[in-house]
C-alpha cells in the first residue's frame, strides 16, 4: 500500500530550492510549514538529500515540520545561524555546537572549518546522537565529535524531557503544569561542565553556538574558563519564559555575559536583491522591550572580530 502524504508540493520544489522571492508564502499554501495539519504528513517518508551550502548527505524525515523545511529548502531551514557560521569560521577552526541536535548545524561548521579542524557536537538525546552518528558515517566526516552529555554548571546527572515529538523540544529545565500534557518521554542523561569537555584539546573554540532550550546560564557557567580564555563569539537563544522555567530571567544572562566582556545582539537577516543578508541589532537588557529575534550573538569587546562583524551587520 502506498504512502498517503501530499505529493503536489513537490512541483513547488525548484522555486523553494532556489529560495525565490515568496517561498515562505509557498510554504503556507502548500501546508509545507510548521503551522501545518501534522496528520497530512504523518506518512511521508524519510529520505537523503545532499546539502546544497555543505554537500554533505542529511537525513529527513518529512513528518517532521523541521526536517520538511530541510528538504524543501535543501539547508538547515535556521538561516541566521548559518549566516552568522559562515562569517566568522574559517579552514583550521575548532566549532562548538552546544545542543547539536541531528547535528544539521555541526554538519556547516564541519565543512567551513575543513579537515583540519574541529567541530565538538555535545547532544544528551541518544536518538539525536544516533542521527549525528549516521551522518558522519554516510558522509565520513572525521573531524566532528560527539559529546553524549548535556553542560551544566556542575558534572551530575538531569532529566531531559522532550516535549512533542520533535526532538529540538528536549530540555533539562522544570515544566509547567500547563505544558506537561505535552511531554513525550523523560531521559536521565549526564550533564558536565562545558570547561572539562574541551581541555581535552588545546584550542580554542572559534564559535560557541547554543540551543538548550532555557538552560543556558547554568550551561555558560560552565563555560567560563573557555569565555576567559578565548574571548570567542557565543550564539545562544534569549527567550524569557524559557529562561524562567530554569529559574532565571534575562537579565542574568545579560549581567553574566556583560561580566565575561560581552555584548548581546539580536540575529536577524534582510533580504537584498534573491538573497538574505545578516543583520544584528543591539539586544535590549529591560525585559518590558520586545525582542525582534530570539536569536543572539554575543560578541567580545576584545575579540580581533568584533569590531568587523558589527561595522558590517549592523
């Protein structure tokens, strides 16, 4: 019997691979995005496509909206964070994917920074790190290596759980009554500190991207030594009501980087001419001032490229 699942979007997919003007609005049409009824595309199958920004072979489920964008897209579908990859790595780098996921945003890093250097993809979800594994093994990438952990402030254990069945939702923080209807597994996972898991090479990271869905302050925490020492750009997300489920608010974030000499801007991207070009604006510190992104770079006020990154994207 065949798979039921929506074929006429399929003629859409040369306009969306080449994103031309209007393929958000093609998305929505065609019941290709994340507002999409799930049950249409519940029996889509899993399929390889190569990536057309680092030719590496990806893995996509196209029940998943998230994997759907991928395939659709033929990247990762968050472009500002691959924006902000491509402007600061270079051959010979060491990248730190905090939160790889199915390691879509380690795969980049892998190709920028080449075979001589580093990308450390740190992931506590044993389904995410299996996905990470068969991407390395379909593409033999070498230089990407898997941290089967989450970072914290202290080397213990916690409780992942996953809300929905998307595995971007995973998160070590306290869930509110009112969203545990949501929750679709809970994994006891390792945590360390940030600090430990890289002494065990020399260099220092380039870029520190993180996405640990609120759990960020504890797992900076963790990273102090290695903000010391490096002074590299951190990429995390900056929502308030995840921050508060980990105890936290913005302003701790914000205090906390603004004591390691960081400064925290808002990632965006602006269209110019067929393509998208990054934008950063200054994150507001009174939480009563809406966020245009959720979205940050913190950039150093001593790092050789802070200065550059903000006269061009600013």
């Amino acid at each position: 019997m065949a798979l039921q699942y929506p074929r006429l979007p399929l003629l859409i997919l040369p306009y969306t691979r080449n994103e031309l003007p209007g393929w958000g609005k093609l998305f929505g049409i065609f019941g290709i995005g994340s507002d999409s009824d799930p049950k249409i595309w519940k029996q889509a199958p899993v399929t390889w496509i190569r990536g057309k920004w680092h030719h590496y072979r990806m893995k996509l489920d196209l029940s998943d909206w998230c994997d759907r964008h991928t395939y659709f897209l033929g990247r990762y579908y968050e472009l500002a964070t691959q924006l902000v990859l491509q402007s600061i790595l270079k051959p010979g780098d060491r990248f730190v994917d905090v939160g790889a996921n199915h390691g879509m945003i380690s795969m980049l890093g892998a190709y920028l920074v080449g075979k001589d250097g580093r990308v450390d993809s740190i992931e506590p979800n044993p389904g995410c790190i299996e996905r990470i594994q068969e991407h390395i093994q379909q593409n033999n990438i070498a230089h990407i290596h898997i941290h089967e952990c989450a970072l914290g402030s202290v080397q213990t254990f916690l409780q992942l759980t996953q809300l929905t069945e998307h595995t971007g939702y995973g998160t070590l923080t306290h869930i509110p009554e009112k969203d545990q209807h949501l929750i679709t597994r809970i994994i006891d996972v390792p945590v360390k500190k940030g600090d430990d898991i890289l002494a065990d090479h020399d260099q220092q990271p380039a870029l520190i991207k993180m996405d640990v869905e609120g759990f960020e302050l504890n797992a900076l925490h963790g990273l102090s030594e290695t903000l010391h020492n490096s002074h590299c750009p951190v990429m995390t997300e900056v929502l308030d009501n995840y921050l508060k489920r980990a105890g936290h608010t913005r302003e701790q974030l914000i205090d906390f980087m603004t004591t390691h000499g960081y400064t925290g801007y808002q990632i965006a991207t602006r269209r110019r001419g067929l393509r998208h070009r990054l934008h950063l604006t200054l994150l507001p510190e009174n939480p009563g001032i809406p966020m245009s992104s959720t979205d940050v770079l913190w950039l150093h006020n001593n790092h050789w490229l802070s200065d550059g990154l903000r006269k061009r994207f600013i």
